[in-house]
C-alpha cells in the first residue's frame, strides 16, 4: 500500500509539474517570436546582421539591420536601440525612426534589437512585464519588453569573474552577458561577444562616421539624461547639447572613461573610425527603489516609491507626480538623435546625414507614441 501510495503522490507530482510547465510554454514561444516594425518610407533596405558577420547567422543575435538611404551623398550613422531589453525607450525610438523618418542626405543604418536575445526572457524574480501594448495608428501594437542580458538558453553558464577579452578588466560574472560589456567583440567568443562583434564588423565595412547607442537608466543614477561621448565625439555631442538646451531639453554631458572597458561609447570609438555616443533618459522601472514593477509603470512612468526618494533628495533627476513616461523618454532620444545629426552637419557640411519626418519632442509630448505606430 505504502509502494502503491507514493507511486500515486508522485504522478499527480508529475502531472502539476507538467501542467505548469505546459501553462508557460505560450508565454515562452511568444517572446521568440519577434513583433511587427512596419517599413517606413524612408526605409531602403532591410538586412540581417549576419551580412557582415555570418558566424551569428540562425542565431538569437542574426537581428534586423533597417538601411535608410536618401540616395545622395553624405554620411552614415547608426541607431542602435534595444541593446538591453528592459529599456524601452531605447528601441521604441529606434522603430519609431524605422517607421516615419526620411533620410534627405546621407544614410543612416538602424538597429532597433542590437541585442535580439534580450527581448526573448525577462530578467528573473524582478516580476517585470512581458509586453507592452499601445493603440496606435495602424492598429493594436505589441512590444516585447526583456532583460537586460542575453538570454540564458543563448550563453551559459556565467562565469564567476567576466574578464573583458581586449583589455583584461575584471567584472561580475553576469556582465558577460551584457552586450554593453562586450565591445568590440570577438569572432570566436561567447555567443555576446559575437554579437558585438557583427556589430563592430558592420561599423567598419559602412565606415559608419557616427554611432549613437540609446539606453535608459534609473533616477538615482549619477549619469542620466546624459550624452557619454568618446573623446572624438565631443565636439559633436557639446553643440548637440547646447542645441537642445535651446529647446528647453537638458541633456547632461559625460566623457566616456578611459578605464572603463567594454562600453559602446568607449571601444566603438576607439576599435572604429565612427563618433561614438551613448545617450541615457530616467526610467523608474530600471531602478531599485521602485514599487510593482507593470506595464503601466514603465510606460506612465510614474512611482509613489521614487516620489518619496525625490522628497528625500536621493535622485540625480527632477521627479514628480508626471513622473518620466515612455512619450517623454522617446521624445528625448528623439530629439537628442535629431541634435546630434545636425551637429554633425554642422561641423561636417560636405558630408551630410540629415532627416526629415521624425516626430519633435513636442509633438511626442503633446501627441504621445500612438499617432506615429
């Protein structure tokens, strides 16, 4: 009886197990199955990124490549969005420009997904939101929202100390798999590590001349709603952040540092010809004072736990009731993108990039995201 008794608590063990196995398996299926960026008419060409690197081709990292080309001679940028999953504001922006903007001179390559495999899980005990979901003007639009690192099923296991290959810095073991972490990359490294170096593969064969990689940070972070600029992009990035101050936006400039390795900011500028930029905007949904972490949160932006570290002064940003919603993150790196490829112009005026129908940070304001999806 004994024998017979625990065969039968162990089946219906098996049968719960199987059924909350089975119970996750749509949700799991679905954050692979990438969501629908419409082509916008400035958009040319799309491409995988494996053209320039095909050691990721079939891989969670073989991510869209959007080429806008106006067709007349000028300069090339690149947008990188979505280089960690759970920063919204980073890849929204990015498709936003894929979905309205013109190029009138030079080119411009965007990657909304820099790292596709983030976007496939969420970062783990943290309770965040799979999806976010807008009404916008062509219909119902879903977006994933992800972790910052490379999914597990993709690269594992972690190491217990991550040693950035170029230059033997020592990190937590976790930053191995984060892309920002892993410039310039290596042909033969980690499955993050190819990814960043398709991507720095890609910069050198388009002798891109500007870099600009979007992210967001929490309130309570010393560099937020700021350019990190390597230091042959300050010229550039100090005249965009003087043209936005006349906008009304401030941006904050930081100087990529020296010693701290594997950064966009800092190895695509010195590994590449290309202006290497990093820019940040404040989401409370990327800090660890925050309250339930939901869909809501991060597009709204707004959080009683950060209105009482405001009162408290622990921010390094303005924060109240309005909070920092996702049309006022977007708005900025919109804006900030826009300032910074006319003061590339403007320094460069016989080597163009310029761009026309990508929505200001006032009308993103005014508007939302919703008119422009």
């Amino acid at each position: 009886m004994t024998a017979a008794r625990n065969t039968g608590v162990s089946l219906v063990i098996l049968a719960l197990a199987l059924g909350a196995v089975a119970s996750v398996v749509p949700a799991y299926t679905a954050a692979k199955r990438d969501e629908v960026i419409r082509k916008g008419p400035g958009v040319s060409e799309i491409r995988k990124l494996s053209a320039w690197f095909p050691g990721i081709a079939g891989t969670s990292g073989d991510t869209d490549v959007y080429v806008l080309d106006s067709g007349k001679p000028g300069a090339t940028a690149l947008i990188l969005g979505g280089t960690h999953g759970n920063e919204p504001a980073g890849y929204m922006t990015a498709i936003l420009i894929v979905e309205n903007a013109v190029p009138a001179a030079g080119r411009l390559l965007v990657v909304p997904h820099a790292n596709r495999s983030s976007v496939t899980h969420t970062d783990y005990q943290e309770a965040s939101p799979r999806v976010l979901t807008f009404q916008g003007a062509s219909g119902r639009r879903t977006f994933r929202y992800g972790s910052r690192a490379t999914n597990p099923t993709d690269q594992w296991p972690d190491p217990d100390i991550y040693v950035h290959a170029a230059s033997g810095q020592q990190l937590s073991g976790a930053e191995t798999r984060n892309l920002n972490r892993a410039y310039p990359g290596r042909a033969d490294g980690t499955f993050t590590e190819r990814v960043a170096y398709a991507i720095t593969a890609m910069i050198r064969t388009e002798r891109a001349d500007v870099v600009i990689d979007l992210h967001e940070a929490s309130p309570e972070y010393p560099v937020v709603n700021a350019i990190v600029a390597h230091e042959r992009a300050m010229p550039v990035a100090s005249a965009a952040v003087l043209n936005l101050e006349f906008d009304d936006i401030t941006i904050g400039l930081e100087p990529s540092p020296k010693n701290l390795r594997g950064l966009s900011h800092r190895e695509l500028g010195d590994a590449t010809q290309a202006l290497a930029m990093l820019c940040e905007t404040s989401n409370v949904s990327q800090g660890r004072l925050r309250g339930a972490t939901d869909a809501r949160q991060v597009i709204e932006g707004t959080d009683d736990k950060y209105l009482r570290a405001a009162r408290l002064g622990r921010l390094s940003v303005p924060f109240d009731e309005k909070g920092w919603p996702l049309k006022q993150r977007v708005g900025r790196h919109a804006a900030t993108v826009a300032a910074i490829l006319a003061a590339f112009t403007s320094a460069h005026p016989g080597n163009p990039i310029t761009l026309i129908g990508l929505p200001s940070y006032a009308d993103l304001m005014t508007k939302g995201l919703e008119p422009y999806l």
